[in-house]
C-alpha cells in the first residue's frame, strides 16, 4: 500500500511526485516523464520565475550547453496537454523564462 499522498500543490493544477501524476482541474493528465518533471518544478513553485536555462538543468540535468529550444518545445507539448482553462497558468515572461500562475485560471 502507498503511503498517504501529499497535499496537492498550488491551485487547480495538481502534482503527486510519490504517485507520478498530475491532474488539471480534477481531469487526469497523460504525461511523458520529461512533461511531468517540468510540470512539477513549476508548479512546486508558483509564481518563480525559471529561465531556460534553471528548467533545462533541473528537467534535462543537462549543462546550459543544451538547446534552450528544447524546454519551448516541451512547454508548448505541456501547454497542449494541460487543454483550455489551464495552459495560460503556464506563462512565458519574455526574454527569461517561464512561471506556472495559479490565478491565470
């Protein structure tokens, strides 16, 4: 048996790291790994602003060498997913990154 799960993390969008899932407004969401890692850092954190580079080395683990377009890639992918209602929470700020803002719902 698992144990108790967390308490779901910052607004409608919840992320369950011991069970691996997310749901969005209570609607399961079907995530591949790299997704849910993203996911999950932005939203254990809301309203932090994470450059590409920060995603790109928590997500990926991979050095700033990396290809930035990756992570634009992986959160036009997680915007898709997350459907209407919710992929505005994740929101580009210009020129520096990404945050997840729960009241953009």
């Amino acid at each position: 048996m698992l144990p108790e799960a967390p308490a779901p993390l910052a607004g409608p969008v919840h992320v369950d790291q011991l069970r691996h899932t997310a749901s969005a407004g209570g609607r399961p969401l079907t995530l591949t790994r790299l997704e849910f890692d993203l996911l999950a850092q932005l939203v254990a954190e809301p309203l932090r602003v994470f450059t590409r580079v920060q995603l790109l080395e928590g997500v990926w683990g991979m050095a700033a060498v990396g290809d930035l377009r990756t992570v634009d890639v992986h959160v036009t992918r997680l915007r898709r997913k997350l459907g209407p209602g919710f992929r505005q929470m994740i929101a580009t700020v210009r020129g520096v990154g990404y945050k997840y803002d729960p009241s953009m719902a």
